[in-house]
C-alpha cells in the first residue's frame, strides 16, 4: 500500500527492514560505527566503562563547547530494533540537543542482537545510568537534571530501566522523551492490523523482533521487556511522547501515553502528521526540526522547574 507521506520523507518510502535478523550484523559492519567529532558548537568525548559482566561499552559525552558550570544531561538510547548500531542522524539529532538545550548528552552504547538478547540491552543501559549517577560530580553533571531519551527500541530501554530505577529506588530521572517507542510484545492494539507494510518498519518485522529478543527472557522479567505488562507506574517521571502515523507502534505509543495519565504522571503526547517509522532519518526536514524545537522547550521547562521529589 502506498503510504500519504509528507514530501521531505520521499526517501524513507522505499526503506524496508530485513526479516532475517542475522542480516544485520552485515549491515553494521556496512554502515560502520557511528561519527561523533566535535565542531564549532560542542565537544565530543569518549565516556569508556565496564559494564555489569566487564564487557567494555564505548559511550560518548558531548557538550557544549566552553560550558563549565555543571549541567544537566540528557542519556540518550538510540533506536534500531536492537539490531542495528547509531545511525549518522542520531549522532547529529544528539548534537543538537546539548546546544539547543545547554546540556550534555551521555550517548549510550548497548549490545545488540542477534549475539545478545533481552536482557542485555535492559542491562547495559542500567549499569550506564547508575555510572553516571555516582561519577556526576566527575562529569559536571548534575543528576538531579537528568532526561531520558529513546527511540523505538531505544525509548524501550528507557522506559525499563526506569521501571528497574522505582523497584530498587534509584534516584529516578526528571522526565523521558519517548519518540515511537516499543512497549508491549502482545501486538494488541489497531495500528498492528493496519501498518503490516509500512515503510521502515512494520508489523511483520515487529512480530519477528519480539520472538527474536524474547528468545531467553524469564516470564517474570517481562514487565521490563514488554514495559506495558507492569503492574504500576506509581513514581514514572513527567513524559514526552511522539508517534508517527503510519508507524504498526502508532497506537501501543499512545496507549503508553493514556496508562501513564491514568496513573498521574504528567504526558505531553503528539502524533506526528505524514509520517512513519524513522522519520528522524532526516533530520533536516521542517517535521524533524519542529519536533526538536517541541522536545527542547519541554525539557528546558523541565529543566527550570524547582527540583522536586520524585521517588515512588
């Protein structure tokens, strides 16, 4: 079927994600790893850690250039259906964030399918945050200004981590930035049954994502996998939340969105017109760059609130 994409998208139209999973290690040796260089506006930096197993995960920090004061930060968690590695637009989409909201931007490494599965990612993601936590004087941060950012599989991370965050009361994050993500394995919801050939990504592949990175998960770690299986959000921090509207996770995103209003926390949600999947692949397009203006005033409101207590 063909989709009424806005005209600056015309090149996603023709990008489909392979079925077959093992293909995608090739595409990352392809594509290589991502280009973080710092230029005229920010510094980048190599954040280099040992996760909770040793395995070395090579992070970057970037920053506004000559910004001394502590600041506050932004983790990012890329997406790419925990297959694939950064992509040029995350970097830049990155980079973007620490000047237009005068912060720093923590850009996580995680280790991707098919040689790890669920709960790797979940894990490497965790052990980073709490890294940061504790190294924040270190790293002039102030982790008391901390947003969480993710999309797709990367909001996926975000959201389970912070659900680990409340179980283990772990100073929570201040708020999350949600751009389409991933929440639920069941594939319930409408958008599911009419999205099953959308460009990028879609439902045949969605349904062969889960079974793949569920492959070794214990049924009683699911809520952390397949986050809108938890029994609470009690304590979730205020939340961004973006879909696209032609995108199988345009509804899962908004009912995300409705649960955590059912529950209290503050949700600011928009579904993005003449969209689908990916649509941040460009990130020079009016849609990509209304969407950062959107999320920077959101987070710098966020940021300039008093600091309040937000433990469950």
């Amino acid at each position: 079927m063909k989709y009424d994409l806005a005209p600056e998208l015309s090149k996603l139209s023709i990008r489909r994600s392979p079925s077959n999973i093992y293909v995608y290690p090739f595409v990352n040796m392809l594509f290589g790893n991502p280009r973080f260089k710092s230029d005229d506006s920010v510094i980048v930096k190599k954040l280099k850690i040992k996760s909770f197993d040793d395995h070395k995960l090579n992070n970057f920090i970037i920053e506004p250039k000559d910004a001394k004061e502590k600041l506050p930060c932004i983790v990012f968690f890329h997406g790419g259906g925990f297959l694939l590695k950064a992509a040029r637009s995350h970097c830049e989409i990155a980079k973007e964030y620490a000047k237009t909201a005068h912060c720093k931007v923590v850009f996580a490494d995680y280790r991707l399918m098919p040689k790890y599965r669920f709960p790797f990612a979940l894990k490497d993601g965790y052990h980073l945050y709490n890294h940061i936590l504790k190294n924040a004087d270190k790293l002039n941060i102030d982790k008391d200004k901390i947003i969480l950012v993710g999309d797709s599989a990367g909001a996926n991370i975000a959201i389970s981590i912070t659900l680990k965050m409340i179980k283990e009361c772990v100073l929570l994050p201040k708020g999350e930035i949600l751009i389409y993500p991933v929440t639920d394995r069941r594939m319930q919801y409408g958008s599911m049954k009419r999205y099953t050939d959308t460009p990028v990504w879609d439902s045949k592949v969605n349904e062969i994502f889960w079974r793949e990175y569920l492959k070794f998960a214990s049924p009683n770690d699911m809520k952390y996998a397949s986050p809108m299986e938890a029994e609470t959000f009690k304590g979730f921090p205020d939340t961004y939340i973006e879909v696209a509207e032609f995108d199988c996770l345009h509804d899962e995103g908004i009912a995300f969105a409705k649960r955590l209003e059912s529950e209290g926390i503050p949700v600011v949600y928009n579904e993005i017109k003449g969209t689908c999947h990916g649509f941040e692949a460009e990130p020079e397009s009016s849609i990509v760059r209304d969407a950062m203006k959107r999320r920077t005033e959101w987070m710098n409101d966020l940021f300039t609130q008093k600091i309040y207590d937000n433990e469950p």
